[in-house]
C-alpha cells in the first residue's frame, strides 16, 4: 500500500507536532515527540542536519512489512520489520541535484547518524543496524555506509534489470524512448541532443518521450506521449523502443 493511501485512509497517522497539540486535545504522550520535532527543525533550520524532514507517525493497521525509500521515519509505538532500500539517494541528491560539497555531506550525515541513534529515528542513510534490513540500488551505497561508520553486515543489492518484456517487441531498429515526469531533472535535454546528433548520421532516428509535458513540441524526430500510467508504458511504449535513454542528473543511480 503506497504511502499516501495509507495516510489518507488512516492506517498510518501522522506524528504529534507542536502546532498539532495547541489546535486538538492532547495526550501526554504526544508532549515528548512533538517537543522533539521542533527541536530537530531548529538543527536543520540552522543547518547542523540536512534540512531533509523526518517523517514522525504511527501505525494503525497491522502491516506485516514496512518499506522505507529515501525516507527517514520516526515510528511512534509499534514498529514491524523494516526494509530500507536506496541508501546512497541522499547523498547524490545533496551533492549531484544540491550541489553541497562531499566534505559538507559528510559530516551532516555523521551528525545525522548520532542524532538519529539518539531520537531513534531510521534514515536510509545513516541508520543500517540490526533493527531494519538494507537493500541498496548502487554498490557505492555500501562505500556511503561504511563512511558514516553505519554498520554493514547482511547489506544487499538489489540485481539490476528490467521486468520481463508483457509483450512481444514491436521495434523498426531506429526508435529510442525516454520516460520522466521532471524532463529537466532526468536529463530531457540530453536525451533530445543525443537524438540530434545520432540523426546527422542516421537520419529516420526518433525519439519517443513519456511522462513528459512538451518543452518544444517542434523538435523533428521527437514524439510526445504525455503522461502514461505503468500499464500503458509496458504495452504501448517499451515494446516500440529499440534503445532506453536514462540520462538523469538526479538519481542515485551512478555507476563507475
């Protein structure tokens, strides 16, 4: 169940927060956490912390499974077994897409880490103890990890690839595809310029765009799809393309 359903329908409730207690009666259970929250925003506010928020809530319904990805989570009362995955995120988000310094990272990472074994929140990042199983996209998530001084036995990576194909292949040998609701964040840019230039070569090249709202619907080549739910990418998209453009200047997703 995605993050927002469960919010929404109320299996899971947000934290106590400072403004929360003065607009509703309050337990004296909630006087603790939203105390702490405010004080946790004044560190990030300051800079101390990354400025990234803490997600404070508690669990109504009985999950079996948690999964955490690039979300730091304070639990209040129960916590089942918890799987964080993309552990490097933050730290290509804060340096690649923010454009902080390694050194800076690192060392609100470090105090993330101390803070984080103190309120006892779990950050994708900084807290990979026995208490929650690690999955990482990227080998250098370990580096990340080791650097911090987390700890990393039982860490694992998630195998690269791409689901099995739902549909045959229905590709003319000349069609490349890019998918991304950001075009500029993931690189939509680099995507249409390596089209231009393969072009000059291979002129019947074009370039299929999903998810994407039209920069410049002019561009020769270029097909704009609009935006496409799962379903309709696996069955009208992929099985069209011949080559899979992921230029992104955003993700976690750099290999060496």
């Amino acid at each position: 169940m995605p993050y927002t359903e469960a919010l929404a329908s109320g299996q899971i409730v947000a934290g106590p927060s400072v403004k929360t207690i003065t607009e509703r009666p309050w337990r004296a259970r909630d006087f603790v956490p939203a105390a702490t929250r405010a004080g946790m925003h004044v560190l990030r506010r300051s800079g101390y912390l990354l400025s990234d928020p803490v997600r404070w809530f508690r669990l109504i319904a009985p999950f079996d499974l948690v999964h955490m990805h690039c979300m730091p989570v304070r639990f209040l009362g129960r916590v089942p077994p918890v799987v964080v995955s993309d552990s490097a995120g933050t730290w290509w988000y804060w340096t690649a897409a923010r454009g902080f310094s390694d050194r800076a990272v690192h060392r609100k990472l470090v105090r993330e880490r101390r803070v984080a074994r103190t309120v006892g929140y779990r950050h994708p990042s900084v807290r990979a103890d026995g208490s929650a199983g690690v999955l990482l996209f990227v080998d250098a998530g370990r580096q990340l990890l080791e650097r911090v001084g987390a700890q990393v036995e039982g860490v694992r990576r998630c195998p690269p690839g791409v689901p099995a194909p739902l549909l045959p292949s229905r590709s003319d040998g000349r069609t490349l595809a890019f998918v991304a609701r950001g075009f500029g964040r993931k690189g939509g840019e680099v995507a249409v310029a390596v089209l231009q230039r393969l072009r000059r070569s291979y002129p019947g090249l074009r370039l299929l765009v999903a998810g994407s709202d039209q920069p410049d619907p002019a561009i020769e080549g270029v097909r704009w799809l609009g935006r496409m739910d799962r379903d309709q990418l696996y069955r009208q998209v992929y099985p069209e393309a011949d080559v899979f453009l992921y230029p992104t200047r955003f993700d976690c997703h750099r290999w060496s």
